[in-house]
C-alpha cells in the first residue's frame, strides 16, 4: 500500500462500502419497522440513514484526506492495523461508544443505564448530549485547530497554495510555540462572549483538548522513537496511529453531535453514521494507494483549510446553531478549489514542458553556420 502504483479502479475501492451501505440500509428499514409498524415509519427511518450517511462523508472528507497524508508515511503493517482496527474503533467506539459515555458521565449513571436511556427515552437521551455540546465542541474545536495550525506553520513547508498567507505562517514557524499561543489567544477571545459559567467550561474543555494534541505528539514521538530503536522498519507506528485514532475522535465529534437535529434514536444514528464512515475508510484507502496527494499537490492544502474552518464553526457552534450543510459545503468547497488549483498547476506544468521540448527540437534542427 505504501507504492502509489495500482491498476485497481476507482469503484473497486469502494466495494466493502456498497455493501455496508445496503446491508445498513436494510437494518435501518427493519428497525423502521420494528418501531413503527407503518411503510411510512420504515420509509422516514431509511431515508434518515441515506441523509445521515451522506451528512458524514461531507464532514469528513477532509479527514480522509489528513488519514492518507499520514498513513502515507506508515509502513504497510501499520496501514492495515488502521484501516482494519481503525475502522472498527471508529465505526463503533466514536459512534455508539462515545455517545453512551458521555450520557453516563452526564447523567452519572452506569453503562447498561446509559443503553437503556437511549432506547426507552431517546429525547431526554438527546437532551443530555445536547447539553455536552459546549465542552465537547470546545475540545474538538481546539484539538482540529493545532493540527490544522500545525500543517501550516512548518518552517520546512515548501509548497504553498495560497502563497503570501502560507510563506508568512511558515516563516513564522521558527518562533517557538506560535500556533499554541494563537490558539489561546482565539479560547480567550471566544470565551469572553459566553456567559461566566459557560466561558469557564469552554476554557477548562479547550485547554484539555490543547493538552491530548501536545500529548499525542508527545506520546507519539517516544513510541515511535522508541520503535525505531528496536526496530528500524515499524517507523511511524504506534505514535501514528494514535494520533489517527484522536484525530478521527474529534472530527466525529460534530456529526454525533449535528446527527441528533434529524433523530434521537442512537441506533439509527449509528446506522447513518458508520455508513460514512466506511466510504471515509475506502477514500483514505484510494488516496494512498493512488498517490492522489502527490499527483494533485494543493489537495492536503485544502483539507487542513477546511479543518481550521471546522474547528472555528465548532466556537462558534457554542454560541450559535451552525447548521451542519455549511460546514460540509465550506470543506467540500475547499477540497474543490484546491484540486481544481493543482489540476490547474499539473496543466500549466506539462505545457511548459511541451513548450521546452518543442524549443529544444527546433534548436537541434537548426542549421550549423560553417566559419
């Protein structure tokens, strides 16, 4: 997987998605059914399913995009762990596993209650994550952000995209600890337009999402430091996937959270939502093995564009109901405008090295002045 040279087609990757897709769309009918009796309640419950689907793959395409930039550093060993317990762990552990903690934190109670909550009564069950909305975009929010901020001020960055702000934050980059006080200075700037109470639960969930980005850099350093001493070939393992694994956590964090405005029901939830997240899985799968990211070089440009967009919609999510279609549409729009810049870029690129072949030719047929 890590050589970008595949016959595959473009549908073959998404194969195992096709048949996520119909066998969670037949759960959700059933369970349409199950609840409601009625073709009209099985036709609400799968249409739910397909928007919710749809919902994650718009909110996480950049995160393929960042998955594949990493993994294309990772051995193949480590790509399989990720994209096989990887998947498992976001499909299950974001979707169903987190919801269900945070409602028996919340409501302090224990797992199995957590469950039946969601079962029985999934409107109080929704105003218990509703109510977790606020530290949990305040965490998410500042995490995206330093590894956005982090992509950026790279003082070894040497392709830019948009030119003068990019060499600006790169050179920027030699003064030690910027993007950490940039992101302070925005938690500041946010929490003093929240109520007392609220700021302080911003700027305590903030600092703790600043707090695991700095720690799974850390954290993942030393494995991998440590890897590579015992054994040079499983460089950018354990460290690496850690942070994958955290970084998916905080994307998946506002379409749990976006998800509840269309049910309350965590199962249907689940459904929808682990239908996307497998057609992230074969996108990150397509990018490495295509070498898609080398072959359009301001793609990753636009992905952490949209993630700094994401992570200060999520601010201002605490204050303000964002709908969720803009912040898809924004990232799409994005991703859009940096591959239709790259396609522009590789264009320009082979005419002029048609222009330089054609110049050299008409050199050689010149003919030699005898003196």
């Amino acid at each position: 997987m890590s050589a970008p040279t595949t016959s595959r087609s473009t549908l073959s990757y998404f194969t195992w998605s096709f048949i996520v897709t119909a066998a969670g769309l037949a759960l959700g009918a059933a369970l349409g059914w199950q609840t409601t009796g009625t073709l009209g309640g099985m036709a609400t419950v799968f249409f739910i399913c397909t928007v919710l689907a749809v919902l994650e793959i718009s909110l996480s395409f950049d995160n393929a995009i960042v998955n594949a930039n990493k993994l294309k550093e990772m051995t193949p060993e480590w790509q399989h762990r990720f994209l096989t317990w990887g998947i498992i762990i976001a499909v299950f552990g974001m979707r169903i596993v987190f919801p269900l903690a945070i409602v028996a934190i919340a409501a302090q109670i224990g797992p199995w209650e957590a469950v039946v909550l969601a079962a029985r009564e999934p409107d109080e069950y929704a105003r218990i994550m509703n109510d977790a909305h606020l530290p949990i975009a305040a965490f998410g929010g500042t995490f995206l952000m330093m590894v956005g901020l982090s992509y950026f001020f790279n003082h070894e960055k040497d392709v830019h995209w948009i030119a003068g702000l990019e060499r600006l934050m790169s050179r920027s980059a030699t003064i030690k600890g910027i993007e950490i006080a940039f992101v302070l200075s925005l938690i500041l700037i946010f929490s003093s337009f929240l109520p007392e109470e609220e700021a302080s639960s911003f700027v305590e969930s903030a600092i703790y999402g600043l707090l695991t980005f700095l720690a799974v850099e850390v954290v993942g350093g030393l494995l991998d430091a440590s890897q590579k001493t015992m054994n040079a070939a499983a460089k950018g393992g354990v460290g690496a996937f850690i942070y994958l694994e955290v970084l998916d956590a905080s994307f998946s964090f506002d379409g749990v959270i976006g998800a509840f405005a269309l049910t309350q029901n965590l199962f249907i939830i689940a459904i929808g939502l682990g239908i996307g997240a497998m057609y992230v899985r074969s996108m990150t799968i397509m990018l490495v093995e295509k070498g898609t990211l080398a072959e359009y070089r301001y793609l990753e440009h636009g992905a952490f564009y949209a993630i700094l967009i994401l992570s200060v919609v999520m601010y201002a999510q605490t204050m303000v109901r964002v709908p969720e279609v803009i912040t898809g549409l924004g990232g799409a729009t994005l991703i859009g405008l940096s591959l239709w810049s790259s396609i522009r870029h590789n264009r320009r690129e082979v005419a002029e090295e048609r222009a330089r072949g054609e110049t050299h030719a008409h050199k050689k047929q010149e003919p030699q002045v005898q003196t």
